[in-house]
C-alpha cells in the first residue's frame, strides 16, 4: 500500500506543478494585455494644407508581424507583410486639416488562439523636396493582440516601442502628416500708366505672410524685374515704370501676400485689377459676396497665392502729363484740354478782354473831347 501511495503523490505532485505553470502561463498572457481593449484599433490620418492647397495621391501604410515577439513567445503562425492604401481623396476637411480614419482589422491574421505583435508604418507619394510635397509622420506603431480559446480578441497599442504597460497604451493609431504646394503660377505686379512719362518711377510695398505650413522666406523666393530691389524681413520694396513688372518664383501655395502703392500727387487715381486664384478677396482676406475684378486706391488688401492664377495690375490716371514742349511742361492730351489748362485760359481772356474794353472806353472818350 505505501508503494501504491509514494506514486500517488509523486502524480499529485506533477499535477500541482504543471499546473502551476499552466496558471504561471495564463496570467502572464493575461498579463501582457491587461490595458488592450476589445475590437479592431482605429488609424487616423490627419494632414495639414494650407490655405488653396488641392491635395493629392495615396498615404499607404505597412503593415509587418514579429516572428517572435519581445518577450520570447511564438506566435502560432506568421502573416506576410502587407499594405493598405488610403488616397487622400477620402480625407475631410475640418478647421485646416484633413482628417481620415479607418479600422485597422486584424482577424485575418490571427486565426488560431495566442498572441501576435504587429508592426504599423506609413509612406507617402513622394517624400518632401524643398518647401514642396510630403512631409509625412515617420511614427512606428506596434499592436500586440491575444486571441483566445473562446474566439475573443483584445488588443493593445502602442507607439514607438513595444510595451505591456497600462500607462504605454493608446485608443488607435494616428499620423500626423503636412503637404505643401508650390503655385504654378508666379505672383505677378504691373504697372500701367495713362498720362504718364515713361521714365517716371512708382514705388511699390510687398509684404508675405506666413501660411499653416510654410514660413515666409524671401530668399527662397526667386524675384525678376523690378528696379531699386529691397528685402526687409517679410517685406520687399520696389520700383516700377509704366508697362514693367516685377515676379515673385517659388511661392508656397497658402501665403497670402499684400502690395500698396506709395500716394503720389501727381496720380488723379489709381485702379487694381486683381487675379487671385479665380477669385477676389477683400482687406481681410476673405472672399467678397460678389467679387469686383477691379479695386478702387492703391491698396491690393491680403491676396491669397493660389495654385493656377496671381497677378496685380495697378492702374494710374495722372492728373496732367508732362511734355518736352513749352507752356511749363503743361500740355494737353490726346488733343483735348485738361482741366487745369483750361482755367488758366479763361482767366487770361477775362483780363486781355478787359483791358481791350478800357481801351475802346478811353479811345472813344478822348475822340468826343478832341470833338468838342
């Protein structure tokens, strides 16, 4: 009998033990996902354009499984890497950002019962060149799921490293991502004079301002034309003659720029004809209820740089012209009379009129007393 016994508690002994290290298991796989939460995790893409911008292509995220994970567990089985595409034509905007999100399913990939750890990156289109292009979130995510014997999943996120603290732990995936644009069409201001001098120079103020996702910087700016060319901080100053321009090359789509014209007195007024991205925008920036193309002074207010279509032509009516003639460098225009002209005409007539009446008066006066 006491032989039958030691067996039996050599057996109860294994049984203990190994069960222990069942339990041991079980709660260390337990562990590992005690912060995961039930179903699929949620990726977000977010990105930032400004202002005119028109977004394209596709955003793609890699997706890879560890063939081990950190801390020593096989998974049952091991998926090839794959993608998932998202262009950006889905993206929403909302206060300035595109924003996207999609579940994230994993059940394909985790068939039978244990853990699993995946990998989360992104790509974009193209990577950023200059100021122009994708500037993309190089985040790395990882999820760590456990599908159970009862055909239930949990799972758990987190970001940069592979962790099983509740503190580690994120409701889902999001990506960050900026895209800037550079305008096809150059900002352009002109000038036109009528009455003018040829040889007359206009002094012009440019001022940039910055956009969500570009920072002015003049000298990334290309300028052509212009003469007496100054660049202060955002601001540039220039001069320009009739008939010249001056362009700004490689302006990021979104900045908003404002030019003004220096009053002159011999300018009777001055008119903008303004193209801003197929649209007018008053002072404020704003688009007008019903946009004038033609602006009334010498202020073009805050244009927006669009994609297609950015110019400025100021118009100045000059009260007088000056000539190479005499009268003072006063002269009429197109054959007729200009105002100031025509005063000072009348009066000179008023006065040679009167003195030739004194004249007859004291012509006729003398004749009647040399009569008598």
């Amino acid at each position: 009998m006491a032989i039958l016994k030691r067996p039996l508690k050599l057996a109860v002994l294994a049984i203990l033990v190994f069960g222990l290290l069942g339990f041991a298991g079980a709660g260390h796989a337990f562990t590992t996902v005690q912060a995961a939460a039930a179903g699929a995790p949620t990726v977000t893409e977010k990105v930032k354009a400004a202002e005119g911008v028109t977004l394209s292509g596709t955003l793609t995220l890699q997706i890879s499984q560890k063939a081990q994970n950190d801390d020593g567990v096989i998974p049952p089985a091991v998926s090839d890497p794959w993608t998932l595409d998202i262009p950006v034509s889905k993206l929403n905007k909302k206060a300035g950002v595109y924003t996207y999100s999609t579940t994230l399913d994993l059940a394909s990939k985790t068939q039978a019962a244990g853990e699993y750890t995946f990998k989360v990156v992104q790509t974009a289109p193209a990577q950023k060149t200059g100021s122009t292009g994708w500037d993309v979130d190089t985040s790395t995510y990882y999820i760590r799921v456990l599908f159970k014997n009862n055909g239930t999943r949990t799972y758990l996120v987190t970001k940069g490293k592979v962790s099983t603290d509740a503190k580690d732990k994120l409701d889902g995936l999001t990506f960050e991502n900026t895209y800037s644009a550079i305008t096809d069409s150059d900002p352009t201001v002109t000038k036109h004079v009528v009455n003018g001098n040829a040889n007359t120079l206009y002094h012009f103020t440019t001022t940039f301002a910055d956009s969500s996702t570009n920072t002015v910087d003049l000298d990334s700016i290309e300028i052509v034309g212009g003469e007496n060319v100054k660049k202060n901080g955002k601001t540039l100053t220039y001069d320009l003659k009739d008939g010249e321009h001056i362009v700004f090359k490689n302006v990021p789509v979104g900045l908003r720029y404002r030019t003004v014209e220096t009053e002159d007195p011999n300018v009777e007024r001055t008119s903008i004809a303004v193209k801003a991205n197929h649209q007018v925008v008053d002072d404020k920036g704003e688009a007008q209820t019903n946009p004038k193309a033609v602006i009334n002074g010498r202020d073009s207010g805050s244009q927006l740089v669009g994609e297609k279509t950015n110019s400025m032509t100021y118009t100045n009516v000059l009260v007088q012209k000056t000539d190479s003639g005499g009268n003072g460098g006063k002269t009429a225009t197109n054959g007729k009379v200009k105002t100031g002209d025509a005063t000072r005409i009348a009066g000179w007539a008023a006065i040679l009129g009167g003195a030739a009446l004194i004249l007859i008066v004291t012509v006729v006066s003398k004749r009647r007393k040399d009569a008598e």
